[in-house]
C-alpha cells in the first residue's frame, strides 16, 4: 500500500454510501470539533451526509460505506475504485456484508415476494456481499460502526505518509486493560471478545453483557475452540451458529466458524 497522500497540499477526500444504515458516517460527523480541523487539511469533496457532492471526481482517498447489494452498485464501486488513489471500505457492511447479508443464506426473492406488491420492481443482487469481494481495497476499517477517531487516525497516518494501523488484537485485551471482568468466566455468559477484534474499547464486556463481535474476526481467531467453549456453557449448535452469523457473517473466519457446525450435521 502506498500510504502517502500528503504530496498535495489538501488531499480530495470523498465519502461513499452503499447498502448501509449511515452509522459509520455519522461515526465521523459527531467527531465535531476534530471533523472541522480535519476539513482544513483535507478537502472533502464528497460527503453526501456532511453536503458536498462530487461523487465522480478523482480523489485521493475514497472511504466507502455499506455492501454492494445492487447491479447498480456493481457499476458504481468499480467506477469509484478507477477514479480513487485509495480506497477504504468502513463498517462492518463493507467490510463483511454486514446485517444485510444475513439474507445470503435465504431465499431472498421468496422475501421480496412476501413483502412487496410488485416484487419485479425491486432490482437486488442475490446476495449482500463486501466491497473487497468486487474491487481492490488498500486497507479495511471493521466495526459497527466504526469509531469517529478510527477514522480520524486513518487519515493522520496517510497525512504523514505512513500506513494505517490494522489493530486486530482481541477484545479480551480491552478488557483486560480497563479491568474488567471476563463475563464468559465470572458469569457464564457466552461471549464473543476471543474472537473478536479491538477498537470498540470493551464496551459491551465493560457493561456487564457479551460481546456480539460487531468488529469482525481478530487475529489468529480460534474459532473451534470458542464454539467448543460455548457448546460446554450449554449454547446449542444453532445458537452458536447464529453467533458467527450476525454483523459480519462474511467475514471468512466466522463464515467458516458456521459452515463446519453445520457440516458437523449438529444443526
């Protein structure tokens, strides 16, 4: 990754929507006070969600929110990608298909036809997947939603010319920082911090209920030996399932975390 972009003096930055609820780019706007600092250095030229709109003009960086659930949004990312220098995918929707997604493993044109009156007019792809999955991505930031100041030091470190930093330890090292107990060992709660990316400082576990892994799979995630974990606390093979198959259901780890439960035939 070539992670310089401070050879010109205001970086264009621009700031996409695809099948999304908008968290992550209101991540940024409630940042305030360091959004305004931030638009001094950069230029922000598309942010829909902020006002300015230039969705076709070439930026340095692209950051991209939400999963490519459309022909549209086939066409529209890879048009994206040819006019970005980098391009960022946000949020656990682009990252991993997010909630969306849930509906890969379903007859989705059943639900359409269930739902809407004239099913034809609804144009979607059979399955809710992430950007990567269509394009080259420079770097990937996990979370649902991601944080205001994840984006923040993303963007201070391709300012000083130095790639982003991945923090892919787990969840449980959060805890452990700020001293809280583990829940799954006090209190029998099944929980998903082993597994589970850093970046959401512990709040769940810090609240007293389980981590659901809104940040994506960790490094070295030992999925087997969680599922075993969960399986010895009572949780059936479904439930387990459903553990790996929630926010980020895409995402490679968890994807085949669930399929070998359901090739196990314990499902």
């Amino acid at each position: 990754m070539n992670s310089a972009i401070n050879n010109s003096i205001r970086p264009r930055v621009a700031v996409h929507k695809f099948s999304s609820c908008d968290g992550c780019q209101l991540a940024l706007l409630n940042l305030g006070e360091d959004l305004l600092a931030l638009a001094e250095r950069v230029d922000l030229v598309h942010f829909a969600e902020a006002g300015p709109l230039d969705p076709d003009t070439d930026v340095d960086v692209a950051f991209v929110e939400g999963s490519v659930s459309t022909p549209e949004d086939i066409e529209r990312i890879q048009h994206i990608r040819q006019h970005s220098r980098l391009l960022i995918p946000i949020g656990a929707c682009a990252t991993a298909g997010g909630i969306q997604a849930l509906r890969n493993g379903a007859d989705g044109a059943q639900w359409v036809a269930q739902i809407y009156s004239h099913p034809e007019a609804i144009s979607s792809l059979a399955q809710s997947t992430p950007i990567a999955s269509h394009v080259k991505v420079d770097f990937e930031l996990w979370g649902c939603p991601v944080s205001g100041p994840q984006m923040l030091a993303v963007v201070n470190a391709l300012l000083l010319g130095v790639a982003p930093r991945d923090n892919a330890d787990k969840v449980c090292t959060e805890c452990k920082r700020q001293g809280h107990a583990c829940v799954m060992v006090s209190r029998g709660i099944a929980c998903m911090g082993p597994v589970t990316r850093a970046g959401c400082g512990a709040l769940c576990p810090g609240l007293g209920r389980d981590c659901y892994g809104c940040y994506g799979p960790a490094e070295n995630a030992n999925t087997d030996a969680l599922a075993a974990q969960f399986a010895s606390l009572g949780l059936a093979p479904r439930d387990i399932v459903q553990r790996f198959q929630s926010i980020n259901s895409q995402a490679p780890v968890f994807l085949a975390a669930a399929d070998k439960i359901r090739l196990r035939g314990d499902e």
